[in-house]
C-alpha cells in the first residue's frame, strides 16, 4: 500500500505570488521577492562566501525540477538550477490572507483559513494593558517587559537583564500574528513559561491572533543570551479536518516531523518527533524506514526561516539549501515501491528582501515516486487532495488532485 510523505522546506518560496502587491515589509510591497531565485544570483555573484563558495548548488531538488517549477512562476534567473527535470514539478499559490506559518501549513494540508488574522500594530505599546495585565496575573509577575515588535535575539538582549532581575515576562511580537514570550530557562523556569503560554493561548486565540509562541533562553548577563531549542506554539486548531485528520479516522497512521504538532494543535497525529533540522532529517529517516504501508508523514525544517530568512543571512540560507539537498538521497534510498515524497514550502522570507518579515510567494512543488510529470501551477490545497488521491482516501476541502 501506497505511502506519503509532505515535506516543508520552511519559506523556500520561487516568488511571482500574483497578489504579492497586498502585501508589505514594512512600507515596500512583497512584489519582485524571489527567495530562491535571488539566493542564486547572490551566490552567482559571489556575495554569500560564508561558510560556502560559488554558485547555489541543489543537484538533488534541481533534478526534481526546481529550476523547471521557477519558469512557471517568474522570469528571474536562478543561475546553477537548469537541470532537466526527472520528477513531478510545479508551482503552487496560496489564496488564504495571510503569509505565515498556519495560513500556508493549513492550505497545504486542505483547509485554507476562512478568517483574517489578527496582528499587532508595530508601535509602542503594541499590547493592550489588559493583556499585559493577565500575562503578569498568570505568571505571577508583578508585570511585563518589552511590549514591542522586536528580532527574537534581539529582545532578549535588550531585556534579559531586566527580566533576570524582575522575574518579569519579555512579551513581543513580529509582522506575523504572534504573540511572543521569552524567558530565562532557568531564572523563570521552562514549565513555568510553558503553562503560561498555554494559559494565555486561549484569549490570543479568540483575537484571532495565530500563535503564542514560548521562546525560552539561557546564559548570562556576562556572556550573554543564546535561545533554546524548547520553543513550542500554540498555535488556534483548525476549522476543519486536515489531511491528517482524513488519514487517521481512516485507521492510517500519522507522524509529525519538527512543528507540525504545534501548528495543527496535535490534531488527526499520532506521533510527533522534534529537534534541530539536522535532527529532525535523521528522525525523517527513521520513520521513513519504521512507518507501515498507507502511513502519512507531515515534516517541516524550519531553521531555512528561523534562523536565515527571518535575520536576512543569504550565505547561511544558501548553505542550509545545500547541506538539505546533499541529504535528500538519504530519503531516496529509504523509499519503498509506491512511496510519494513531496517536498514545497509554505511562503516566502526572502533574505535580499527589506524588512524582516515572511514574503508572499508561490512556491515549489516537488515529488519523487512517479517519475517525470509536470503539473503547472496548482493550488496549496490541491497538494492535499493529491496526497489524499495517493494514499486512496476521500478528501475534502477546495483542493484538486493534480496526479
């Protein structure tokens, strides 16, 4: 029986989004943003030398047909990505009004959000007091730091201090609808941040606003501050039943890779594995080699977004592409007769781009199991209905199969 396998390489947009005039980084338009494209032609050019040289190399997602996808998505150039195409390629876009994380994730497992989120206005203060006010209740602070948008490293260099010396939360929030808190591991304690993101979650939800997310760190004020890798989102559960959920009440099994959990609310999942992106491939891996037959794997590598998009690092995104490419045959040894891997992303972050926000963008669409097919642009939720034809269960929704 046939397997699937929805891999999201976190914000590996191919630009050209048809709406992308509506959407801003700060006050310029997200028109004219190519993450991959103009992470290529940096490389081409020789600025993005850290840590690697020379033009962008992806023989692996090249030969899928990444280069093939961008042409029906822009006409930038991708210098390095012209290999022929060997497996099915295309391009998708997303209708729902958002460009983060639930938005795109949601679309592409069948469900586009039929809401406008929430966001926070970038001044100070960005909260309401009220909210401020049941944060420190809930926690048992006496208040609050930041109350701002902010870079997640840079708030808790700005605040760590304070926050040792208070006890009190640093609360932030970006261009996403987020709302964000960090905190000392050890100073505040993770259980305790954790309980009061949960606690909170509830009345951010009902706002509309997508995610809490706890952010906690460690280190001193000496040596400074450094994040950890407990981060967890709570994240509003979906509207409606998701591919996952279309898996499982059909007795499938369903595994989550990375934040998958987090962003579908442990909704229709059996299992979740977590870690770093080096983590998480080798968790890939295993499950790709434990799973049974008809089983659905959800996988997301976020750290393309996190931690180079998001801080504008074109070398660091070039080589976390490279080092995810020479890691794809891993994958490939691992899959059976009938396996479908799909890989694709959820938006943008354009790391040429201003601002330091998401970028709305179309997006690859990638598979290995079928061979050469060519699909065209397709929709984000057509990748669900696909996966759902694959595996040979109903879907539901506005998608189509594109197989």
């Amino acid at each position: 029986m046939a397997r699937a396998f929805l891999i999201v390489m976190d914000s590996v947009g191919l630009g050209g989004a048809p709406d992308a005039d509506k959407f801003f980084n700060g006050e310029r338009p997200d028109t004219g943003a190519n993450t991959i494209a103009h992470i290529a032609q940096a490389c081409a050019e020789g600025r993005a030398e850290d840590g690697r040289s020379g033009p962008l190399h992806l023989p692996n997602l090249d030969a899928l047909g990444l280069g093939a996808a961008m042409a029906h998505a822009t006409s930038d150039p991708a210098p390095g990505l012209e290999a022929m195409p060997e497996g099915l390629y295309g391009v998708a876009a997303e209708i729902s009004p958002g460009k983060d994380t639930p938005s795109g994730h949601w679309e592409l497992a069948g469900v586009p959000v039929p809401w406008d989120w929430h966001y926070f206005p970038d001044e100070q203060p960005s909260f309401p007091q009220d909210l401020m006010d049941l944060a420190a209740k809930l926690c048992g602070a006496g208040g609050t730091l930041a109350n701002c948008h902010a870079s997640g490293t840079e708030v808790i260099k700005a605040f760590g201090a304070e926050h040792i010396e208070t006890g009190w939360p640093i609360c932030y929030t970006s261009a996403d609808s987020v709302f964000q808190i960090a905190a000392h591991e050890e100073h505040f304690g993770l259980e305790r941040l954790l309980k009061l993101c949960e606690d909170l979650a509830p009345t951010l939800h009902a706002m509309k606003i997508g995610r809490v997310i706890a952010r906690p760190f460690i280190g001193t004020v000496e040596e400074g501050f450094t994040r950890t890798g407990n981060r967890h989102d709570y994240a509003i559960a979906p509207p409606s039943p998701t591919i996952c959920d279309w898996a499982k009440s059909t007795g499938r099994a369903t595994y989550a890779i990375g934040k998958i959990g987090d962003i579908f609310s442990m909704q229709g999942l059996d299992e979740v594995r977590k870690g770093t992106d080096h983590v998480l491939f080798d968790h890939l891996c295993d499950v790709m080699e434990e799973a049974p037959d008809g089983s659905f794997t959800f996988a997301n590598f976020v750290e393309f977004d996190s931690l180079y998009g998001h801080r504008r690092d074109v070398s660091g995104y070039a080589r976390h592409l490279e080092w995810f490419d020479a890691q794809m045959p891993r994958l490939f040894e691992r899959a059976r007769e009938g396996d479908l891997l799909i890989f694709t992303a959820d938006h943008g972050n354009d790391p040429t781009w201003s601002g330091t926000d998401h970028t709305r963008e179309q997006v690859p669409v990638l598979g290995y199991g079928l061979g050469l097919k060519p699909i065209g642009p397709v929709a984000f939720s057509d990748v669900a209905a696909s996966i759902a034809d694959h595996l040979g269960i109903e879907a539901e929704g506005p998608g189509r199969s594109f197989l």
